[in-house]
C-alpha cells in the first residue's frame, strides 16, 4: 500500500506548517493560554488558510476534503500546540450538520466554511463515563431541552453547539444557538490551558438536527471523526516532542560529553521512537478506516484509541525524564508538549475504556486486526 501523499498534501502540510511557525510560536502560544486559552486572531488565521472549508461539501462553500487531508492539517496542528478547537469546530460539526434537513445545512454549513460560526458538540456528562448511549439531558416533544454537559471545548467562544438529547423514542442530536434562552455557561482552562466550559439548559429551545432513529448512530460517528483526528494531533505533539527530546540529548552535557553519547540514554529513545512509530501506524490505520461500516470503524477506532493512549504516555513520560529538571518548567515548551499529551489521553474515552471497546468487539478471536 501507498502511504507517501499526493502533492495537494504535501503543499497543505507546509502552508499549515508555515501558519503554525511564523504565527504560533511559543510565546505566543503562552500569551494565549493566559488569555483563556483561545485566540480570535488564531482562528481567522486557520480561517484564512481555508481550514474551516476543508470538511464541508463544495455544494455549501467547502472544499469537500476528506480524512487524509483533515490527518495531515491535525499532524501540523498538534506539533504547534495549537489550541484553538479545529477539529471540533471544522471536522466534526459539518460530519453532524452533513445529516440535518436541508434548510439547516444551507443556513449553517457556509457559514462554518466561511469562518462565521464556531459550533463545538457538547456531548460529555458526568455520569456517562464515556459512553455515548447514556444521556440524562432531555428533550421534550417541543424541542426543549434540559441538562448538562461538561468539558465543552471552547464553550464561552462558540456560536452554537451540537447536544445529544434523550427523547421518548432515543438519542436526538440537537442545535442551541449561544444566546439561546435559558442556556448558561461556565468557562474554565484545562490542565493544558486550553479553553473549555460547563453548559447548563434549562427549557432551552433548540433545533432538531438529527431524529433518534439515527441520533446515536451520528453521534457515534462524530466522536470517532474526533478520535481520529485528535490520533493525528497525539502523532504531532510527540513528534515534535521527541525532536526537542533529541536536540537536548545533543547539546546537554555531563561528565564533558553530550548525554546522547550514554548508551542507555540511547536505548530509551530508541524505545520512544518505536511508540512514536506504532502510533503513528494506528492514527493512519484510524483515518483509513472512517468511511468503513460502523462496526469495522469503531472497533479500528478504539484499537487506535488503546495504542496512541500507551504512546502518549511512554513517550510523554520519558521525553520529560530525559530532560530532568527543565522538563517540567513551565517556561520551557516540552512541559507544554507533556501537559498536551496527559488531556487528550483523558478525551473521548481514556485507554482502558477503549481497551474495553476492543474486547468486547474481537467476539470469536483474540487477533486485534482479524
């Protein structure tokens, strides 16, 4: 099989790479986080690039991309520690939006190409431990709703979000425009300064994207698409982290030489790289496998979940101990690349739910890829 990308790719890539580099660096990556974690001129940056276009259909303004194209913009994204909800506001909400009635979708999607609308789903609760099939927030027979959700990305910056809400006959995804009556938010950062928030609703009146004969099945859908997604952004961040990681090694000296000349030092990052590796091929395995039957999707999406999970965590782990005491300043980038690392094995499901998605879905093998 071919892996190596087309030149539409490449030349993505390297404009995504160039945005990141000359508009993304670390100071500016800082002053953002003490500014709550999210940047409107960030944004219109990824706006300007046609990012938020990549995803929807070129019948409403997008440029009708698929997965390939949204991995490589995620890679980028994730080696510059970009905080801003991309995948959630440009991958995921038009993947929803693609199953609403026609109306809603000529009302909103040119709009999200356009960089107008910022619309993040708001699916988390407490008591769902991950799973998307529990869901206490209601919807009532004249659409609206009462709940709440939790860990909703940059939810104090959204013009609407996506909500799953129970209905008599099953799960029904919903629009709540931010003004929306009876809608409250409380925003806070998360342990890696991004922006994130506490949505309430009380007889909030909303929209009906999704009917529940095919709500959960969207959902699920959705999530895997941000699985997939934040795969590619796990490979970026660790990538760049071990480049750092190595750099350091080169110019850190102990005993009158660089400490990349101490062979146990060389044997754990060779161990860092093979993770590095393995998640790299499961992120690319994920993205092969999001147009495939719902079956075949989740359980490769989960496999995909379990794998970058270790990975993040061996490398982030090692990488921080390589470089000692610096390591977890906050005024050096690599503890940024760590804290990175730490939230997004914690998101869409941490690894032993996922681990427990790929088992009760292997049924008569115990081969993971049969």
């Amino acid at each position: 099989m071919d892996f190596d990308f087309t030149e539409d790719q490449v030349s993505l890539r390297d404009a995504v790479q160039r945005f990141v580099d000359k508009d993304y660096g670390f100071e500016q990556r800082r002053a953002i986080v003490k500014a709550g974690g999210f940047s409107k001129a960030a944004w219109d940056g990824l706006v300007g690039l046609g990012l938020t276009a990549l995803a929807v259909p070129e019948a409403h303004g997008g440029l009708g991309f698929g997965p390939v194209e949204a991995m490589v913009v995620m890679e980028e994204l994730g080696r510059g520690l970009v905080m801003e909800p991309y995948a959630q506001a440009a991958l995921v909400a038009p993947a929803v939006l693609a199953h609403a009635p026609e109306e809603v979708q000529a009302e909103w999607l040119p709009r999200i190409a356009g960089g107008e609308a910022l619309v993040v789903l708001a699916h988390q609760e407490r008591a769902a431990r991950y799973r998307l099939d529990v869901c206490e927030t209601a919807a009532s027979a004249e659409h609206h709703l009462r709940g709440h959700k939790s860990v909703v990305s940059a939810g104090a910056h959204a013009d609407a979000f996506i909500v799953p809400a129970r209905t008599a006959q099953g799960i029904a995804l919903y629009l709540v425009p931010r003004d929306a009556a009876g809608l409250t938010l409380r925003a806070y950062a998360l342990h890696d300064g991004s922006a994130a928030a506490e949505l309430t609703l009380e007889d909030t009146p909303a929209l009906l994207l999704v009917a529940p004969a095919e709500g959960l099945a969207v959902l699920e859908h959705a999530v895997d698409i941000a699985i997939a997604a934040q795969a590619a952004e796990a490979v970026g961040v660790m990538d760049r982290y071990v480049a750092l990681t190595v750099e350091y090694m080169n110019t850190r000296k102990q005993f009158g030489v660089a400490i990349a000349s101490f062979q146990a030092l060389r044997h754990r990052i060779a161990d860092v790289k093979m993770q590095l590796e393995l998640a790299r091929s499961m992120s690319y395995f994920a993205t092969l496998k999001l147009n495939e039957p719902a079956e075949a999707r989740r359980r490769a999406i989960s496999q995909a979940k379990v794998q970058l999970g270790h990975s993040m965590r061996f490398v982030g782990q090692q990488c921080t101990q390589l470089h000692g005491g610096i390591g977890v300043t906050d005024e050096y980038v690599g503890s940024h690349y760590f804290k990175r690392l730490t939230v997004m094995e914690m998101q869409y499901g941490d690894t032993l739910h996922h681990l427990g998605q790929v088992s009760e879905r292997m049924q008569d093998t115990a081969g993971v890829f049969a």
